[in-house]
C-alpha cells in the first residue's frame, strides 16, 4: 500500500517537480539563472535549452548532472548526461535524462544537431526517445521534436528561440499529451565576463512565464550566478569552479511553494581555458572584421 501511495503522490506531484517529461531546468548553470539560458545555451547543456547554441561550441564536451532529493524528496531523484561533439559540419548532441524511482520512471534520450551561418546565425534540432515504465502497470514509449535559433543581432546582443515538442507528441494509450513550451528572450553582454538574460516561456498548459538571470566571472576559476522566476515565484543562485578541463557547478533553487533545493554539474571540457575563453568572446568577434 506504502509503494502504492508514493506512486500517486509522485504523479501528482510531476506539475510541480522535475518530471523529465514536464517543463524542467536541468543542470547547475542553468539552474543558478532560473533557467534563463536559452539565448546563452553555449555549451552542451544546450541540448536541454536550444540545440542552435551547439553550433557556438569550439571543444568535446561531457557533463554529468545529478539532484539526488530534489525538494527532499529521494523517489523523484534526476540524473542526466549530456555530450557534445564539434566537427567541421556542425556539432552533435547527445543526453540521456532519468527520473524517478523503482516504481515509476521516465527516460528521456536526445540526440542534437547544432550549426551556424556566418558565425551570426545558428539553427539546431532535437529528436527525443521518450519512456515511460511504471511497475506492475504498464510502459509506454514516443518520438518528439524540438527545434531552436539564436541570432547575433550587435557585438553586445543575442536572440535566442527554442520550441520543445513542436510535433506534439503523446504517449500511452490514453495518448497523454507531452509538454509543449515555447521559449525566447535576449542575452545582453555589456563586457567580456558578464551575461545578462531576460526571457519568457509559454507551457501551453500554464501561464506566461518570466525569467532573468545574471552570470559574473570573477576570474578565471570562478563564476557566481543569479536569477528569478514567476509562474512559479522563485529565485535561485550558483557558482562555478574552473580548473584546466574540469569545472564543478553548483546551484540552489527557491520555489515558492515546494522550498529549497539544491544539484550539481560535473563538466569536462576538452578545450580547457580556451574553451572559456572562446565562449566569452563569440559575440563581440563575430562582428570584427
């Protein structure tokens, strides 16, 4: 009966909490700017929030993330691993995403495809798998597609559009409808070593979202991050330490119903220093002639 009764609750609970097939944040650094990200998305978390900022990458990239008590509550644990690859015809994605508990899990595995066009103008695309198990019920699989843009518009200014689950998938044989969410907004750049981020988001099942965040480098092993939230009312926080190819993020998260939680990023960049430093400075280059 116990088991019974956290299956309940924890499907109750997937509007509010990190379902993987709802509308989440993963991944400290987006986390820590209230998952104002999408017109950022320059590293392989790019695969969550706009495939398009694959095409910015320059290095291999591998993060593992992982929010073992979201909430504090151990049966909706997440865990995720993201790569990405660039190659001279563009850069590939790959992450697999994994929510849940004995009882009720979900997967959610996506492969990405991230290009650009005359260093101002990128495009990408998401093919999701998605899988639904729950114990002694029943499991369910479908396919999904997302797409996503980002723009230069100045030396200090960029757009970015992501569309999740544009074709509308369902899943089960009550055909559940999957999230959709549209995303945009602006990253603006005033310096080398500051992001400032204002966006909206539209879950057609919920109101108009807004998010803002902002991101500091303090030198070149640290970054602190912040940002807030409304439909939910939230506010979150982080910080980045950088060494070599390793950087270990970490981020707190304030919702105004469920409380505090908190995860962590483990990434490796095999561009090391450079990479950071190629990532700060695409903007501004991309207009020097």
């Amino acid at each position: 009966m116990k088991n019974v009764m956290i299956v309940v609750i924890s499907i109750v609970m997937i509007e509010n909490c990190p379902a993987q097939f709802e509308n989440t944040d993963l991944g400290a650094r987006a986390v820590g700017l209230n998952g104002a990200f999408t017109s950022l998305s320059d590293n392989s978390l790019s695969v969550f929030y706009n495939p398009s900022g694959l095409g910015q990458m320059k290095y291999r990239e591998v993060s593992v993330i992982y929010s073992p008590s979201p909430f504090g509550i151990p049966d909706i644990s997440t865990s995720a691993l993201t790569y990405a690859e660039p190659l001279k015809f563009g850069t590939f994605g790959l992450a697999i995403r994994n929510f849940g508990f004995d009882l009720y899990k979900e997967t959610n595995v996506i492969l990405s495809y991230g290009n650009g066009f005359k260093r101002k103008l990128f495009y990408g695309i998401n093919l999701n798998y998605y899988y639904l198990s729950i114990k002694n019920y029943n499991s369910a699989s479908t396919f999904g597609i997302d797409i996503g843009a980002l723009a230069y518009v100045t030396d200090f200014l960029k757009w970015g559009f992501f569309a999740k689950n544009l074709s509308g998938s369902k899943i089960g044989v009550s055909e559940e409808k999957l999230a959709r969410i549209y995303r945009t907004g602006v990253t603006v750049k005033p310096g080398e070593d500051f992001n400032l981020i204002l966006e909206i988001e539209k879950d057609v099942k919920y109101p108009l979202s807004f998010r803002a965040g902002f991101e500091y480098s303090i030198n070149k092993y640290a970054e602190i991050r912040s940002g807030i939230g409304t439909e939910p009312a939230s506010f979150s926080g982080g910080i980045s330490l950088n060494y070599k190819i390793f950087q270990i993020e970490y981020a707190i998260y304030n919702h105004n119903d469920l409380g505090i939680t908190n995860t962590g990023t483990i990434t490796l960049n095999f561009g090391g220093d450079e990479a950071r430093k190629h990532a700060k400075q695409l903007l501004k280059s991309a207009f020097n002639k």
